[in-house]
C-alpha cells in the first residue's frame, strides 16, 4: 500500500528554504496550523493539495509517496516458537 512520504515533503520543504507559513499561503491555507497537522501526519492531504506540492518542488506526485512493505524482522518475528 502507498502511503504520502511526510518526511520527503517536509526535506523538500526546508530544503526549498520554506517556512510552514509561507507553505501553508503557496497551498491557501489560512494558517501555518492547517498545514502543519497535514505534514505531521494528523490529516491527510487532499489531492490537489498533493498536486500543488509536487509542483511547488517540481516532483511528480509519485515522488511523494513510498510503498508500505512488511520488513522480514516483523515476518520472522510471527514465525518464532515459544519456548
């Protein structure tokens, strides 16, 4: 399952010299606040808001998500014996 990489978008986000204000007035959000609880995870971001970030940091909408996986330590950890 793909889920939005809020830690890429909050590198790009400093990495692009912006503040939470000035991304939340690039995206039309009244405050810092709306779309700070977006990067932190506390939301979820619309997908136009997904949309207007990827073209803000000139990044395919794909480049901000990753792919959910099951690592093998929480595979093998179902398969161990109790002693």
């Amino acid at each position: 399952m793909k889920k939005v990489d809020l830690e890429k978008i909050k590198v790009l986000r400093k990495n692009a010299g912006l503040s939470l204000e000035e991304m939340a007035v690039q995206l039309g959000y009244e405050s810092a606040n709306g779309y700070y609880y977006l990067e932190i995870g506390r939301g979820k971001f619309p997908a136009e808001t997904l949309a207007k970030v990827a073209q803000i940091f000139g990044v395919t909408i794909e480049e901000l998500f990753f792919e959910e996986k099951i690592t093998d330590s929480v595979i093998l950890g179902e398969e161990r014996e109790v002693i």
